[in-house]
C-alpha cells in the first residue's frame, strides 16, 4: 500500500505547488490554470481522451478543491496525467510564479533541458 494519499504528493515539488495554489486567490488560480493548460501541446491524444473522461465523471460532484473550477479541474487533470518529470518542471515554474505572485513572462516550456 503506498504512504500517499493523493497523485502529487509523490514529489515535494509537486505537492507544495498544489497546495499553495489551492490557498490562492481565485485571480492567481485562473492564471495558474492558463499556464498548466500549455502541458496540452505536450501531452499525447490518448491521454487527452482520458483526462475528459475523468473530468466528465467529476466535474461539479468531486471533492477536491479543483473540481468545482472546470478550467482548474481540466488544468490539474492533465498536470496529473503528464509524466514526472514535466509535473517536477511545472511544479517549479508554479512555485516560482506564486513566490513572485506574477504568471507574467513565465516560460510555459516544459522539456527537460
């Protein structure tokens, strides 16, 4: 049995942008969502099929603090559906958006370099 009770406490990263951003206001959310959807382009059409399904099971009955925001709901699911290693990089840039309180000029690349 795993020692984590949701998909992003995993990585420390991960887990701390999370949870900054579920006490932010609701401006700094909608630009925080804007900035996760850019994942899209990388993200391949299968797992795109699947991030609908789960929010169509979801949406507006869930209860984690995304899932009443369809645009927030659909930004999470597909951070959650990304691999590891781009969730850490997004986890980072969100981090340091939040800590500067601005998603303005923020490198919406998600490779690994």
């Amino acid at each position: 049995m795993s020692d984590y009770r949701r998909w992003y406490d995993k990585d420390p990263f991960l887990k701390e942008a999370l949870e900054l951003l579920s006490l932010s206001s609701e401006d700094t959310k909608d630009k925080a969502a804007d900035f996760i959807l850019n994942l899209q382009e990388q993200v391949a059409g299968d797992v795109i099929e699947r991030l609908y399904e789960t929010i169509t099971r979801f949406q507006a009955n869930g209860k984690r603090w995304y899932d009443k925001d369809p645009i927030m709901m659909r930004a999470i699911e597909l951070l959650r559906v990304a691999k590891p290693s781009v969730q850490r990089i997004a986890a980072k840039k969100i981090l340091k958006a939040l800590a500067q309180d601005s998603f303005e000029d923020l490198e919406t690349d998600f490779s690994e370099n």
